[in-house]
C-alpha cells in the first residue's frame, strides 16, 4: 500500500511539473508569442507598438537581463532539485524519466 502511493504521488509529480509546459503550448498555439499577443488584444495598434517597443528597449538593460538569467537559474536550480528528489522517492522511475524529451528553452 504505501509503495503505491508513493509510485502515485511520484507520477502525479511529473505531471504536475511538466503540466504548465503542454497547457501553455495548447493555449499559446506553440510558443510565448500567442501569450503575449492575448495579453496586448485589448490595445490599439499605437498602444501595442509603444508597448513593444519600451518591452525591447527594457530587455537590452543590463539590470533586466541579469535578473532574467537570475530567474533561468533559479528555474533550473528547481528542476533538477525536483528531479534528485522523485529520484530519492522512487530510484525505479528513472528509465521514465529517461524517455521524458528535455525542454527546448531559446537562450539556454
């Protein structure tokens, strides 16, 4: 009985943390761009560009860029702190794990 709940708990694990990376390409139709367009929908087309334009400009400071490869870190520190522990939970999973393709990230 417990070794079952810790196979499900294990399996609900993956799920959960590979949920929010099918969910998003479903909603976005493949990518970040479909969720950035939703979001600007409700501007006119001067309001999206001033948008577009001040979000590239912000990009290039070097403040921004150095707490996005501080978010990237910490997102990886996390997934491969996940993955040690559903290891530790259940050694036998590791061959699913293996079948599991590594996130495609840009940049990275």
């Amino acid at each position: 009985m417990k070794m079952k709940f810790l196979i499900t708990m294990s399996a609900l694990g993956i799920a959960l943390q590979f949920t929010p990376i099918a969910r998003s390409q479903d909603e976005d139709q493949g990518g970040r761009g479909g969720r950035w367009e939703k979001r600007l929908a409700n501007l006119s087309p001067e309001e999206r560009q001033k948008v577009q334009a001040a979000h590239r400009k912000a990009m290039q400071e070097p403040s921004v860029q150095a707490a996005r490869e501080k978010m990237r870190q910490a997102h990886k520190e996390f997934h491969d702190t996940m993955h040690a522990a559903m290891l530790k939970a259940d050694p036998s999973i590791q061959p699913i794990l293996n079948k599991i393709p590594a996130p495609n990230r840009r940049g990275s």
